[in-house]
C-alpha cells in the first residue's frame, strides 16, 4: 500500500531510517535520514501531512552504490511512496549469481 512519507515515519515508530521507493523512479532507491531535520520523534501537525515538514534522504542506485547524500526529498506528501528492503536485490543478485 503506497503511503507518504510522513504515514510511513509514523509508522515505523516515529523514526526515521526506513527505505523507500517512488513509482516514479527506475532503478533507484532511498534511506530516509530525517524528518524536519531529526532522525526521531513524533512530528507536530495534524496527520496525514503534519504541516509538510522537509525530510531527508540518501538516494541509492540499483546495484547499491550511492548516488546522492542528505538530499531534499521532493514531494514527501506524495501517496506515491512504497517501502523497501534492499535486502531483496542482494537476493535477486545472489540467484543470478549463481546461474553460471
């Protein structure tokens, strides 16, 4: 279920440090470093938008290679957010590895 950010810091227990994806991205991911410029904490505002505090993000590429550090994230209200394990590419990685 798509989520914006501000749902999904909540969720994981008002901490930051979770990974997502944006439908719109190929082949990139993101950590989400901090929300209004902390890493922990309930956000002030009403939910689900919480005054639209910024959040900050490190931006990864497929393969795991950073791409971009403490970058802006643009458009955290967005319902066009999904978590994400890095977890599942070094799998995938792993099984083709293992195909030769």
């Amino acid at each position: 279920m798509n989520q914006n950010i501000y749902q999904m810091y909540a969720a994981n227990g008002n901490r930051a440090g979770f990974y997502v994806r944006r439908n719109s991205w190929a082949q990139t991911y993101a950590r989400v470093v901090a929300v209004d410029g902390r890493e922990a904490g309930p956000l002030s505002g009403r939910p689900p938008y919480y005054g639209n505090p910024p959040v900050t993000m490190d931006v990864y590429n497929w393969d795991g290679t950073v791409r971009a550090v403490a970058q802006p994230l643009s458009c955290p209200g967005t319902y066009g957010y999904s978590l994400f394990e890095p977890e599942i590419l070094m799998l995938s990685s792993d099984a083709r590895d293992g195909d030769d």
